[in-house]
C-alpha cells in the first residue's frame, strides 16, 4: 500500500464549473483544471464549501502538476485555511 493522504471534496454545493474544478483537482487531472480556469469564469482562490482554497486540495492530495497549474493561474499559497467541520455545515 502507499502512503498518501487523500482529501475527500464533496461536490455538491455551488455551481457546476466549481464542482468539477475541485473534482478535477481531486483526480489530478491537470490539463481539465488548466481547461477549466480558461472557459469558466471561477477565480482561482475561490473556497470549497468547507474553506479549503483549490491549491490546498491540489497539495493535500499531493497532485503537484495540478498545483504548478494553479500557481500559474494566480493561486494565492498564503491564502489561511478556513476548514470547517463538515459535522457543523
């Protein structure tokens, strides 16, 4: 088995071009995520419903294309996480 932490997004808040940025980003998917932040209009720093940033998803499940496309896009690193508990939504 490897280790590797996987962050779990839950897609169903917000619109649809954020759902599947986050899904994308989830996958490690980094030629959608570059796709999707150039057709949608979604800022790059925008927060998943439990406050984490798009960058922080990328690097919690260790997907460094998909950061190095995010930081190319703007992506705030310094950006304070804002999770909440997903028991408290």
């Amino acid at each position: 088995m490897l280790p590797f932490s996987l962050a779990f997004v839950d897609c169903d808040s917000g619109k649809n071009d954020e759902k599947r940025l986050f899904r994308s980003i989830q996958y490690g998917l980094a030629s959608d995520v570059s796709k999707i932040l150039e057709v949608c209009d979604i800022n790059v720093n925008t927060r998943h419903y439990l406050g984490w940033t798009p960058l922080m998803v990328a690097a919690v499940n260790n997907k460094a294309d998909v950061c190095r496309v995010l930081l190319r896009a703007g992506a705030d690193p310094n950006m304070a996480d804002e999770f909440v508990n997903p028991h408290r939504t």
